[in-house]
C-alpha cells in the first residue's frame, strides 16, 4: 500500500516549528484553553522560511471552517467564487468539499483557529453552507480584518498570537450570549473521527435521532450532506496515513475502510485531485501541515492523546 512509502518533501521550505520523524513540516498547533468557548476547536501557528521567490503550489482540505491570519508572505487560492490573491489580513475559510489549490510565495506566517461544526450557527455566524469551498475577509461574517491585524504584531510570539486569537471569539461569544454547539452535531463529529465508515441511518441512532433530522442538523451545522461529511473524513484519515502524520498503529485499519485499491484510487482522486500514489510522491507542506493539525485533533477528541502529549508521528 503508498502509505507504507516514504512521502516527498520541499526542501527549499524550512518550517520554523521542526519535523517529525518522517521529515514533513508540522505547525504549532493545539486545543482550545478550557477557558474558551466551546464551538473553539484547534489554533496553529505556521512559520516557514523559503526563498523570496519560491512558490508552494499545493492545497488544502479542511473540515472545518476556519479563521486564518497572514502575518507574511504572498498566497492565491482558485475557491468557488474564482481566484482570490491577497497579502497581510484576516480571511474567513469556509470548509472544503475537495482540494482548493493554494499556492504561497516566499517565507510566510499563518496564524489561525478552527470552529468546530456547529460553532458558527451557535454564534449566530455566517450560514456554513453558503461559504463551503470560499474564502472571504473576516469583515464580511461580522470581525473587521483591520482590528484582528492590530492584535497581532507580526514579531510576536506564536503562543500570544493563539491567545489573542481566543481573546477575539471569547469577547464575541459574551457579546452575543451563544450557546454551545448543537449535542447532534458533537456526537457526528466524534463518529466522523471514530468510525466514517457508518451508514447515516446508524449515525442517526447513535445520535438519538431520526435519519430526517440527523439530515437537516447536519447540513446545517456542516454546510454538506452527512454522507458526504463521512466520506470526506475517511479520505482526510488516509492522506494523513500518506503524508505520515498519522498514527502508525492504526494505518491498515484506515485502509480497510476501503473495499479495494480501485476503490480508494477513486474516492481519493475524486476528492484530492490525484491519486494516492501521486499524493505520496509529489511534496505537499500546506496540505500535510493542515492534515497534521487535524490529526491531532482527532486523537484528542477520541481520548487517545492528551492535549500536550507527543504524538506518534513525532
């Protein structure tokens, strides 16, 4: 199987946060503070040096909606509204049906934090489904870019950064009086994590519900369909099985969760572009440092890491 292959690295990059054992560039990332809001799920900090005019072309694939800050460098995305190019600012990332192409020119700093499902609806957000696959300034859901900038001086320290970043949603959350994310939905992220491979009539149960408003909640709280939600979470557990940020000790259990090769050759090249094997033999920093994160996140959630424990792949 290509998840037994080493994967190809950028060595024209440097990420500042190190490299675990398979030499893939990882970010400072890590959960919320239990003083934070709920509907918080993981922040991170990417550094990464390269020369001023070397270009990563590579992409993302998130679950997740996402606030992400760009303290330096140049970057462009093809979204679903077209071509978006920017520098410095604060920009809202709805979450991913598929690969969004995304290239960075020279060193570069990302600093940003994850909603979890179910979090913008609590915090009476923007409608999730109408920003899947967009990327639009954080001034448009409500949060001036310009104000976020002013809280974080590009010469900062990582962790001040994370915490300002809290701050932001802490002081909007009291604002507002939200309320915590829908117990549906926090019950369907965890079965995403632990078994994407359940029918959505399972799921339903699981959840205490019937099948029609598993559904609506989902949609909702997701911006997609349950089925799809499912799928795209079992192809996220296996690239991350391919870029070698994920726990080695589960790596058949994730492929057995496709039928065959030719099965997990098209739902992966459905989702991802490529195939597997290409996937593995083409460098993919941004992708693999976003895949890292949610690894992480999804090893906490499931109880099988604690919050500041070295992870597997480190």
């Amino acid at each position: 199987m290509h998840y037994r292959m080493r994967p190809a690295i950028d060595r024209s990059i440097a990420p500042e946060q190190g490299l675990p054992r398979e030499g893939q560039p990882i970010s400072y990332n890590r959960a919320r503070r239990r003083t934070s809001p709920p509907g918080l799920s993981r922040l991170y900090v990417t550094r990464i040096a390269a020369p001023v005019d070397h270009t990563v072309s590579c992409g993302l694939l998130c679950d997740a909606a996402f606030l992400r800050v760009q303290l330096a460098g140049l970057w462009e995305a093809r979204t679903a509204d077209g071509r978006v190019e920017a520098g410095n600012g604060a920009m809202f990332f709805g979450p991913h049906s598929r690969r969004m192409p995304i290239a960075m020119t020279g060193s570069f700093i990302s600093v940003g934090m994850a909603f979890r499902p179910g979090a913008c609806t609590a915090l009476r957000g923007p409608h999730i489904a109408e920003y899947v696959d967009r990327i639009v300034p954080t001034d448009a859901i409500a949060m001036p870019s310009d104000q976020i900038l002013s809280m974080l001086p590009p010469d900062g320290e990582p962790e001040d950064w994370l915490q300002a970043i809290e701050d932001i949603i802490r002081a909007r959350v009291l604002e507002l009086g939200c309320d915590a994310p829908d117990p549906v939905t926090a019950r369907f992220e965890e079965i995403c994590y632990r078994d994407p491979t359940m029918t959505v009539g399972r799921a339903a149960i699981e959840c205490g519900v019937e099948r029609r408003k598993l559904e609506r909640v989902i949609s909702r709280d997701f911006g997609m369909a349950p089925k799809q939600v499912l799928r795209r979470a079992r192809a996220l557990d296996m690239a991350s099985c391919l870029r070698g940020v994920a726990d080695r000790e589960e790596a058949d259990e994730i492929a057995l969760r496709y039928y065959d090769e030719s099965h997990l050759i098209h739902e992966f090249t459905e989702l991802f572009g490529i195939s597997p094997r290409q996937f593995v033999i083409t460098p993919q920093p941004i992708l693999t440092i976003a895949l890292e994160s949610r690894q992480s996140r999804r090893l906490e959630a499931l109880k099988r890491l604690r919050p500041g424990q070295s992870r597997p792949w480190e």
